[in-house]
C-alpha cells in the first residue's frame, strides 16, 4: 500500500477532512482517531479489516494493547513532545502477529493530534509486510551468499553490478602479493585486473610475455571468461569469472594436482606398450578369464604361463582353468576353483597338477576377478606358480623333524638307561653305607664311612645334575604336581643343610612367612630341589658369614597364592660382567673355580628351567666380595581340603605292627633288594626277593602279597609287564599295591606305571625316610583291613578329602553326593572321548574345564590334573596333545571311578 501524502495526513489532523469521509473507505485507508487515554472514538473500515475484529468492538478499546503494551511510554513520550508543539507527526515501525492464526505483519504507524483543543489523537496505519519480509529474504539471501563464498577453498574476488568490489578472501594475497594494498572496498574490478595481469608471481612464469598479457586482458574485458595460468611456484590455476545483474565473481582454483594426473594418464599411456612387455617377460604364469562369457573361457595368456604348463597359447585359449587338473589334483580343492568362478570370488589354492607331458606338478594358483564400470564383473586374472620344489623342501623339512624326534626319543630312551646303569651302583653303596653306619664301627671306620658317603653324594649330585639337565633339554622333566605345605616343605628340606653349613662355621636361617597359606598345590620336589640346589650354592661360596632363606607371600587370591623365596649370603659375591650369564649352562665365574669348588656348572641353569617350568622367575643381584642374594618367584594354586604331607621317620613306624604284612621285592640287583631289607626289616614284615619279573608273576601265584616293591628294567621280563601280569592272576590281586622303585625319572614312565595299575612312583638312589613314608601311607595302618579291598586309592583318590566331606555333610549326604558325581563323570568321560573323535574342541575345552573343577572337589587329583592339562591344551589350541590327553583321561577316569566306588563300598560296610 502505498504510504499516504502528508498533506491529506495534515488536512486530517487539521479537522480539515471528517473522518467518516468516505474517501478513507475508498483509499482503503487505515485511520484510527483516539482521546488522550488512547481509547478508540473512531476508525476506518480498513483497520477492522486488518485487525479481523468488527468496528463496533474495536470503539472504546485502548488502540495501544492492539499494537504493543511495550512501547506505551515511548509513545506516550513522543505525543507529549507533539503537544508541546516540538514535532507535528511522529512514525514507528511494528511487528505484529493478528489473528488466531497468529500471521505476521508488519506496520508503519504516523501520529499527530486531531483537532488539538479536544486533546483527540489520529492514527494513520501503513501495512508494509511485503516490503519487510522482502527485505529480511534479501538480508538471508546476502548472509546465505557471503556464507558460501567464505566456505570455498579457492581464491577469490566479488564486484557489484557496477564492478565495484565488496568482498574478497584472503587467500588471493598468497597469489598475487601486489593486490594487498588495491583491495579496498569501491576500488574498480579494472584496476584490480590490471594488478593481476602484471603480477611478477605470474610473469616470470610466461615464456611469450606480451602475447601473453594481451591474451589474459582480452578474457577480463570480454566478462565472462574461464581460462588457466601457471604460477611462479610451480602451481596451476583455474580463473573463472560468472556475473550476474548485481554481482561479479572472479575465482582462482588450483589444479595441480589435476594437471599431473592428466600428464600420467599421458605417461601410463605411452608406457602401456611397455606393461604389456613386461606382462609377457615375468616368470609368474598369468592368464585372463572372460567371466561374462559361458564356462569362463581364456582369453590371454603370457610365455611363462605357456612355459609352465607346456602348451602353447592357441592350445589354452579358449579353455577353462580346469584343463589343468588330473587324476592326482584334491577333488575337493578343485571345486572351490569352479566356486571361486560361479561366486566370482578371490581364490588362493595349492594343488596338484598336469602339464601337457602328462607330468604331475604342484601350483599355487591365485584368483582376482576384476571390476569394471557400473561395479559388473568382467574378468578373472589367473595367477599360476610352480611350486614343486617347495613342496619336495617341505617334505625335507617334515623327514627331517621326524627324524629330528626319533633322535630325541631315542635320546630320552638312552638316558632312562644310562639313568638305571649309573644310579644302580651308587643306589647300592649308599644303601651299604647307610646300612653299615648302623653297626657298631670305630672311630677310624666312622671317618672312613663317612667320606665313602660324602663321595658317593657328590657323585649322585654329578649324575643327577647332568641327567636333570639333558632331560630338561629333551623335555621329558615335568611338573608333578600335589598338596603341601610351604613353609614345613622349605623347614625339612633346609634340616640337614643347616647342619653342613655349622660344620663351615656358618649359621643357616630360615624366615618364615606364616600368611602363606598352609594348604597350596605344587611340585615339592622341584621347589626342594630349587631351594636346595641355591642354599648348596651358598654354603659352598661363602667361607664366613651367613645364610639367610626368607619366604614370603607377594599376593594372594581366592584361588591362588604367588610366593617369592630370598637365599642370602654374605659370600664371594659375583662380578656385575658376569650375572647376565651366571644361569647359563656349563658356566662358572672362573674355571678355577671348577677346581677349588667342584662342580659341572649346571646348577643354577637347571634351577632357572625348572622355575620356567612353574610359570615363575628367578633373578640374582650380588656385590663382589660383599654377597649374593638369589631371588625366585611362583604361583601355587590354593586346594580347599587337600592332604597337608607328615613326614615319616624310625620312631612313627617302630609303634606300628606290620607282624602280618608280607612284601614281595623285586630286583635284578641283590644290592637293590638288600637295602629295602635293611630299612623295613625293623617293623616286623615278612619280606619275600625275585630277581626278575618272571620270577615276581610266579610267586604272586603261590602266595597273597600286601604290597610289591617292583624294579622296571630287569631280564626275561620288565616291571611293567609284570604288574600287569600280576593284576590279571585273579580277583586277589587286582587291587594289590605295587611301587615302581626306579632309576627312570622321566614323566612317560611314570605314567605307563600307573596305567599298568602302579600307585607310587619312587626314584633310585631311594632315600630313606622317603621310602618309608610312601610304604606306610599304601599299607594305611590306620586303616589295614581296607588296604585289601582298596589297594591303589593313594595314588588316584584324596581320602582326607573324602574324609572331611564325610565329617562336614554326613555319610547319606556324601554317598548321593558321590552317586551323582559317578554318573555325571562317567557320562562326561564318554563325551569326552566322543568330542575328541570329532574334533570339537571347543566343547572338548569346556568338558575339561568341567572336569577339572568337579575331580578336585571329591579328592580324584591324577584325573583333575589331566582334565586341567586338556583344558590347558584346547586353550593353546594344541591339539595333538590334546588327543593324547583324551586318551590318559579315559585310563585314569575308569581307574579313578573304580576306585572311588570301592571306597564307597568299604566306608559303608564299616
């Protein structure tokens, strides 16, 4: 609407024109006549019209509250200045929103006084809504431009219509330096081409200069232009100029990188003869398959594919890859080719096939399909190697780690022998000595004695130490695993060290840490041997002084305990170039010392492989002259209920009766069989001797026998077969107690004497209270009436742990306990053996683990550990151990059950 001329406005504030004058109507004029409180006397039909309310309602309503309550004292200001005569009309622009529709509008409102002796207000209302909603779409349309041009990348300039610049980006500085002081705002889109053309950036870039300028001023002068130059710094770039009626626009954007793409498209070009070559001279077979063609024919092929296979190109194309396959290739491997072209998929195969002599041959073949435009596959590109001769070296390298292994098992079986051959002579004059040292002898005799045993220790550490050490090299050493107690364990194995190093004139101390918990479960043995072999270390180093062994506890868990033992000595102490090698084997710090303190240098080697082999460390730190301290750690696994070992000695047997246990012994050495003679012969048994198994087998026909004692190698029969000969006599001695007394102290053997149905394991040279302990745990005093009917239980089942069980649940409790474990046992050997024929290991991992869990509840520790070693082997994905495994857990869970079962039935007759 166009605004009203401010000399009818002034015609009506001068009352010169009524306001019911039907001109307004006509005009559509907006007029609104008020008192001083801005109450309504009157108004046009136009204003009711635009403020959707009939004109009688609108009479008599404060015209302010229409507009806007905000902007009454501002108002009211600007009238008070009308009448006091400084301004004869005042203007204000509103925004509104009318209706329930709520729409927008905007108003201009002019004001003056109507007839300034009545006090009358007249309103003229201009709707100017289109003008200002065009120019707010102007406003967004300049911010959404401005907004664009900020977010290019490229350099650039903006003119108005009449080439006036009014925007610019900062990156056209980098370009054109000499532009930076002609970029003002209003400079002339002329002058600043000018700048450009003759920018030094640009001219020392052109070889033809003038023709050149001339050139680039034509394309500004012409308008719209697109056109490229290359910069002084090696740059291509792309200036673009676009104009509108109200705007220009001049863009520079770097092309380089298209421009080098575009030079090696040029270069692939002419070198693609040369590709093509190259294809034909490589010694790798290639050939093409056209995958949209029926049966994925060959379509190409180069020389080395044709030299491989032995035909010629004309012979091949046309062919699918299958022409290669022969009588020998894997069936099976050459379906996932014919796969590999119906899914059109990547392929990589070694197989078995035939040239055009008919001659087998081994190739490794690759399958790429290749993409072309629209994502269609169009080819296949065949990779093909002859790979003969790896597969001939491969099958070196097997022969050679099988025979690699025979050389090893022969090695073991060599040392098992020389073990026996070595360690029957000295188990004989040790088991002499100690024998005579029990009579009476003189003084003179006592020291002779005593150096023969001295001697004869020495030796056995020698042998030991080198057999020890070849069979951890060979593998054959093993964790055996059972209950203990830590800190007793280390107080026995330290007793008589204690007194060798008061004979030096050195005090032995043992700190105890009593929060190591008293019932873990490890290999006593081993951590004995480790302890022991240290402590001997340092008794033989240190010439003044002492020695100190501290066990402490590091962490502990719910279902583990990691312990670290300390051996100190105020020694010779070790030089610092010599610790990095001091548990290297046949190392000492110098050969003298060899002489001045004998020795084969494998102490502390075989002490780190034996710590390697509990999962633990061990680490020395030591000052020369001052000492040495030896430090090894491990973790033991916490048993809830599990036997803690007493040890046995001459006065805990001297009460016990054994007036009616009879024991067979046999050995082909009559030392050997003399020194267990020796030792039991105070207890009252009756002790039969054979000399050889066959003679055993005989003599277990004729009479019932409490317990044997069996050597393993001997002639016309082995201890082995003897005790399985001997348990299939008859029902009597199936469960008959037999322990192998051995010089093999390697893990297999051990095992093939419990399979044979052996229950302890003792190795030569015996020691005595030892031996004693182990023969008195299987003949059970405490419990002799049983032995008959459950001979072997020490071996495969806890009885303490049965025992407490009975004592915490009660016997109906225990025996539905123990019913419902043998069902679910055997049901789990079953599967097991199942799963392992089928190869799922997976399950088979999670039986074992079972297994593992629900043995070491009810005290079957031989069956827990084997569950837990094929638990161990199914994790390392070891599988061909894990079948070995599978198949000692059936052994072990038939002997386990049956045994178990026997305990059942004795406890309940009793």
């Amino acid at each position: 609407m166009s605004r009203p001329a401010p000399t009818l406005f002034n015609e009506i504030t001068d009352d010169l024109i009524p306001l019911s004058s039907p001109i307004f109507d006509f005009a559509g004029m907006m007029i609104v006549l008020t008192n001083d409180d801005q109450r309504i006397l009157d108004c046009t039909q136009a204003v009711s019209e635009f403020f959707q309310k009939p004109k009688e309602n609108l009479v008599g309503e404060d015209f302010l509250s229409l507009t806007d309550d905000g902007d009454r004292n501002f108002i009211q200001q600007l009238l008070d200045r009308l009448k006091a005569g400084e301004k004869s009309q005042l203007q204000l622009e509103k925004r509104l929103l009318i209706g329930s529709e709520r729409a927008e509008r905007w108003i201009k409102i002019t004001c003056g006084l109507y007839n300034r002796n009545r006090g009358r207000i007249v309103y003229c209302i201009e709707n100017i809504t289109d003008y200002k909603l065009s120019l707010i779409q102007r406003r967004q349309s300049d911010r959404h431009w401005n907004n664009s041009l900020m977010a290019l990348s490229d350099a650039y300039l903006m003119f108005d219509g009449s080439g006036h610049l009014i925007h610019f980006s900062s990156g056209i500085h980098g370009i054109v330096p000499e532009t930076r002081h002609a970029l003002m705002p209003g400079a002339h889109i002329t002058e600043i081409c000018s700048k450009i053309v003759y920018s030094q950036n640009i001219l020392e870039a052109i070889d033809n200069e003038q023709n050149y300028l001339q050139e680039w001023q034509d394309h500004f002068n012409a308008g719209s232009y697109k056109f490229f130059f290359k910069h002084r710094n090696k740059k291509y770039y792309l200036v673009q100029q676009s104009s509108s009626n109200e705007h220009t626009v001049i863009t520079f954007t770097d092309i380089t990188q298209i421009r080098e793409q575009e030079s090696l498209l040029a270069t692939l070009a002419a070198e693609n003869s040369q590709l093509s070559e190259a294809v034909q001279a490589t010694n790798t077979g290639m050939a093409i398959c056209d995958a949209l063609l029926p049966d994925n024919p060959i379509i190409f092929v180069n020389r080395a594919f044709s030299a491989i296979t032995g035909y010629t190109p004309d012979k091949i194309i046309g062919q699918n890859l299958r022409f290669l396959f022969g009588p020998d290739s894997d069936m099976a491997k050459a379906q996932e080719v014919e796969s590999s072209f119906e899914n059109y998929s990547a392929l990589e195969v070694e197989i078995k096939t035939v040239d055009n002599a008919k001659r087998a041959f081994w190739s490794h073949i690759q399958i790429n399909p290749i993409v072309g435009a629209e994502g269609i596959k169009t080819h296949f590109v065949i990779i093909l190697t002859d790979i003969t001769q790896r597969k001939i070296q491969e099958q070196e390298v097997v022969q050679a780690k099988n025979m690699a292994d025979e050389a090893s098992k022969a090695k073991s079986q060599f040392l098992a022998v020389m073990s026996h051959e070595i360690k029957t002579p000295i188990n004989g004059m040790m088991g002499m000595v100690d024998l005579l040292s029990q009579t009476s002898l003189n003084s003179k005799q006592s020291e002779f004695l005593n150096t023969a045993k001295e001697s004869a220790e020495k030796l056995l550490t020698l042998v030991d130490d080198i057999l020890d050490y070849s069979n951890l090299e060979s593998k054959n050493l093993a964790i055996n695993t059972k209950s203990l107690d830590l800190n007793d364990l280390l107080r026995r194995a330290l007793s008589d060290l204690r007194d060798i190093a008061f004979e030096k004139g050195l005090s032995l101390q043992f700190t105890l840490d009593y929060k190591v918990p008293k019932q873990l479960f490890g290999d006593p043995d081993r951590i004995t041997q480790i302890t022991r072999n240290l402590v001997n270390n340092a008794i033989k180093f240190t010439a003044k002084g002492h020695i100190e062994v501290q066990l402490n506890l590091l962490s502990e868990t719910s279902e583990e305990a990691k312990v670290q033992v300390k051996v100190i000595d105020t020694g010779i102490g070790i030089p610092q170039d010599k610790l990095a090698t001091i548990f290297e084997p046949f190392h000492q710090i110098d050969l003298s010392f060899t002489r001045k303190f004998s020795g084969t240098g494998l102490g502390l080697a075989i002490c780190k492989k034996l710590v390697g082999l509990m999962q633990g460390d061990i680490s020395v730190q030591s000052k020369l002259g001052e000492g040495s301290c030896f430090v090894f750690s491990f973790v033991l696994a916490k048993a809830a209920k599990r036997e803690i070992i007493t040890s046995f000695n001459d006065r805990n047997g001297a009460a016990v009766d054994f007036g009616q246990k009879r024991i067979l012994i046999v050995d082909d050495s009559l030392t050997n069989r003399l020194m267990p003679i020796g030792y039991l012969k105070h207890y009252g048994f009756q002790m039969d001797q054979a000399e050889d198994g066959l003679a055993a087998v005989q003599m277990a026909g004729k009479h019932k026998y409490d317990l044997i004692l069996m050597d393993l190698k001997m002639p016309k029969m082995d201890g082995i077969t003897a005790a399985q000969k001997i348990k299939s006599l008859d029902d009597r001695y199936r469960n008959v107690p037999i322990i192998a007394i051995t010089n093999q102290a390697i893990p297999a053997e051990k095992e093939k004497c419990m399979k044979a149905g052996m229950v302890a394991y003792i190795i030569k040279p015996v020691e005595k209270n030892l031996f004693l302990k182990t023969v008195f745990e299987v003949l059970n005093p405490d419990n002799s009436k049983l032995s008959e009917n459950h001979g072997g239980k020490a071996m495969l089942v806890d009885e303490s742990v049965l025992k407490q069980l009975r004592q915490d649940i009660g016997d109906e409790t225990l025996n539905n306990l123990l019913g419902t474990f043998i069902d679910e046992t055997v049901h789990r050997l079953n599967l097991i053996k199942q799963l392992c024929r089928e190869e799922k290991w997976d399950n088979l991992e999670r039986e074992g683990h079972t297994l593992k869990s629900t043995c070491g509840s009810f005290g079957l520790m031989p069956l827990c550990n084997k569950a837990k070693e094929l638990d161990e082997s199914c994790r390392q994905k070891n599988y061909a151990h894990a079948k070995t495994v599978s198949a000692e857990i059936e052994s072990f869970g038939a002997q386990s059950i049956e045994t178990l079962r026997r305990w059942i039935m004795s406890s309940s007759a009793h």
